[in-house]
C-alpha cells in the first residue's frame, strides 16, 4: 500500500464518484473508473480495427483459427 498526492477538490469529486458507487473506498472507486476507462480503450481499438475491412476479416480469420486450435483436445478425446 501506498499514499498518493492529489488536490482536495479531485479528492472530494472522487468521493462524490465514490457515494454513487454505494460508498466504495476510493481505492476501490478509482479502481473500477481505471477498469472502465481500461475497456473504452479496448473497445476503440476494436472499433478501429472494425473500419478497416481487411484487416477485420484478417483479425476474424485468425481468432477462427485460434479458437479451433485451442479446441482442438476435445476433438481428440472425442475420437477414443
């Protein structure tokens, strides 16, 4: 554990977020807002990726791919 620095007002606006949260820490609330801001970026990547059809296809194929091989054991015990 660690303390950090921050103005009193960005301390009690991350309170407030705190409070819609059912009263979290702030731990835990700046936690879940790096989560959140963690999965809008993923999220933009994906778009990205989607705009440019080729390279959606390419990433399509290859998550196909992926995901057979990563099935690929059941088959196998499928067949004893």
């Amino acid at each position: 554990m660690t303390t950090i620095k921050i103005s009193t007002d960005l301390r009690d606006r991350l309170a407030e977020v705190a409070a819609e949260y059912g009263g979290a820490t702030l731990a835990d609330t700046l936690q879940h807002l790096i989560d959140e801001h963690e999965e809008q970026a993923a999220l933009a990547a994906y778009d990205r990726l989607r705009a440019d059809s080729a390279e959606w296809a390419s990433y399509l194929e290859e998550s196909r791919l992926a995901d057979n091989a990563a099935g690929d054991w059941l088959r196998g015990e499928e067949s004893r």
